[in-house]
C-alpha cells in the first residue's frame, strides 16, 4: 500500500537529496520542490549556494534520478516581507536575530505546507537533522541523532499542528551516514559542502546588507560605561551585539565588552568580562512546541544560541512570557536570539529573548 504523497523541500544539497531518498525507499508518493527565496538583488558568491542557478539544478537532477515530480516555487516576496525585513528590523532595534527560525516557521514550513495542500500533498519534508514522535497524543520534537549536527534549536517555533504534517526523515542518521548513503546511489551531490548559516548574506557581511539593502543606516551615537561616560563612538547601533569585543575603536586598561544596546538613546554599552555574564532574562513570543502549557515554574535546561550548550534553569510562565533563570551566569544573552527549552532530548517550547534582568 502506497503512502501518502510528501513534499520535500530541495535545496540542491545532500541531506534534503537523500531525504528524498529515504522516503521513497519508504514508500511514499514523494515530490521534490526547491524554493526561490532570494530576491534578484542578492547574488550568490559561490554558484553552488543556496538559491543559485547550480542549486535548482542539482535538485532537479536528483528528481530526475529518483523518477519524482519536481517543481519550483517562487516565494521571493514572502521570504523579502516574512524574513528579511522582519531581520533588518531587529537589527535597527538593537537586537540579534536568527532569521532561520522565522524562515522555518513561514516560510519552509507555514507557506510550503500551504501550498502542498494546493497540491493534494499531504506532508512536507525537510532535511533538518531533527526527529518528530508521536507519544501520548502529542508530536514531541526531538534533537537529531547526530549531536554535532543536531537543529531543534531553529525548529522549537512548530507547534503541533504544524508537526503533524512534517517529517525530518534524516534526523535519525548522522551526517556521515547520510553522506554514505549519497554516495552508494550515486548522487553527484554526496559531498557538497554545507550551507553557511544565513543564507541571502553569501559573503558574510551582514552590516553591509543591512545598509544596501535593509535600510538600517548608519547613525552615529557614542559608546558609554555604565555611569554614563563617553569613552569613544560608533557609527550604527547595527554594527554591534551583546559580548562583543572587537570593533569598539576605544582603549582601556583592560579589555571592554559590550554589555547592552540602547536604541532609544543610540548608545552602546560596553563592561568588563564579568558584566557580559547574568542568569536571569524574559522570553517573549513563546511557542510551547510539546503542546503542553505548564502553569507552573519547573526546572529544564535552556540553550541561549543555536551554537551554545544547553545548561540547566528554572522556567517561570508569566502570562505573555516566560522568564528564565540559569542556577549558573551564562555569557551573552542576547535580545532579539532565541531561548529554547529542553527536557532531555525533548524541544519543550522557545521564544525570543526580550531583556536580561
């Protein structure tokens, strides 16, 4: 008996080549689509990158190999409007976005789905390195089985309407498992390199976007101690986030962090090491990804970045947010990155971090 039709997300690259893979040897009624996100502005340094000429290509190729329907969808606009803007904005606010998150949640899963649905598809598929269960009349969301590649962190924004048409069929591999496999069905792609983190910023530099293509501009304010002292200036609260060291322009007898961002006085904040350190912040815009809204505080373990350990903190629901408090100071918490918090291999819910206390 056939499965159910799945879209699968394509980018051209090797785990979402062999996620396709997968679910056809699974038996599904699979379908390949990759995604035009990036507006005609942006470039692609590396034609192999994401959204570029070589990557539908590459997708294409391995449709053609696996005998799937193949299509490509234009989501330009909602990627510039949902994704981008959204990302510039943030940052004129004195914040640090993770624009993957948003992209996830509107884009690769809300606006993809919708679409299959257009298409009689039931599911879509992606190749994040993550694992969906259903247990107990829940879908749990949990990390990858490769730790080194594991990406629950960008996916705690799925909640479970959403999860229940999704599936992550390489999350229960490793990367050099999939990669193996790639290269026993010959698939040209088994040993391209991974995508870098932001996407539309092939070149890394994400200031110079901001200010050619964001509209953040340069607006130059100072750099003050916490007593109010002027110790040097800068030239755009956008070229700054919270523990940063290099790139001030100021000398001192020892080595000066940034420690907070003020938009409303278009001032930076810089301390020493020990002031970049606190325990306690609030998460706004929460997302219970288990389905399960506790009402009271519990103990889990929170992660404060995607490339950061998760250590353990009491969690305290407070109407619209969350507060979160670390039993140990933790380094850099950032406005504007997200909190997701963990119960074992469990994504319980995240949110977006609004203000250290």
């Amino acid at each position: 008996m056939t499965k159910p039709k799945v879209m699968v997300a394509m980018s051209g690259g090797v785990d979402s080549s062999v996620a396709a893979v997968i679910l056809k040897e699974q038996g599904y009624d699979v379908v390949g689509a990759t995604i035009k996100l990036w507006p005609e502005y942006i470039e692609p340094l590396d034609e192999g990158g994401c959204c570029s000429l070589s990557a539908v290509e590459d997708a294409r190729r391995v449709a053609n190999k696996l005998e799937i329907p193949f299509y490509v969808l234009n989501m330009q606009a909602e990627f510039q409007k949902l994704v981008i803007d959204r990302f510039s904005a943030e940052y004129a606010r004195g914040r640090t976005p993770n624009p993957c998150i948003e992209c996830n949640r509107s884009i690769k899963f809300g606006k993809l789905l919708s679409m299959a649905k257009k298409l009689d598809i039931e599911y879509v598929a992606t190749g994040h390195y993550a694992r969906i269960h259903f247990q107990d009349g829940r879908y749990r969301l949990l990390r990858g089985t490769d730790n080194h590649k594991d990406q629950s962190y960008t996916l705690y924004a799925l909640g479970q309407e959403l999860l229940a048409k999704i599936l992550f069929p390489v999350g229960e591999y490793t990367k050099d498992q999939i990669r193996a496999k790639a290269s026993e069905i010959g698939l040209r792609v088994a040993n391209k390199p991974d995508s870098q983190e932001i996407c539309f910023i092939p070149d890394n530099d994400y200031k110079q976007f901001l200010e050619l293509h964001g509209q953040v501009h340069s607006q130059p304010g100072d750099i003050v101690d916490q007593q109010g002292n002027v110790l040097g200036r800068h030239q755009g609260i956008h070229n700054f986030t919270i523990g940063q060291r290099k790139g001030l322009g100021i000398s001192a007898e020892a080595p000066l962090y940034v420690i907070d961002i003020n938009p409303e006085t278009n001032q930076i904040v810089v301390g020493h090491n020990l002031e970049v350190f606190s325990r306690s912040f609030r998460v706004a815009d929460f997302t219970w990804t288990s389905g399960v809204t506790p009402s009271a505080p519990f103990t889990a373990e929170a992660k404060i970045r995607y490339h950061a350990d998760p250590h353990p903190a009491e969690v305290i629901p407070s109407g619209d947010f969350v507060q979160i408090r670390f039993l140990e100071p933790q380094r850099a918490i950032t406005p504007g990155q997200s909190a997701v918090v963990y119960d074992g291999e469990e994504v319980l819910g995240g949110g977006i971090i609004l203000s250290r206390d």
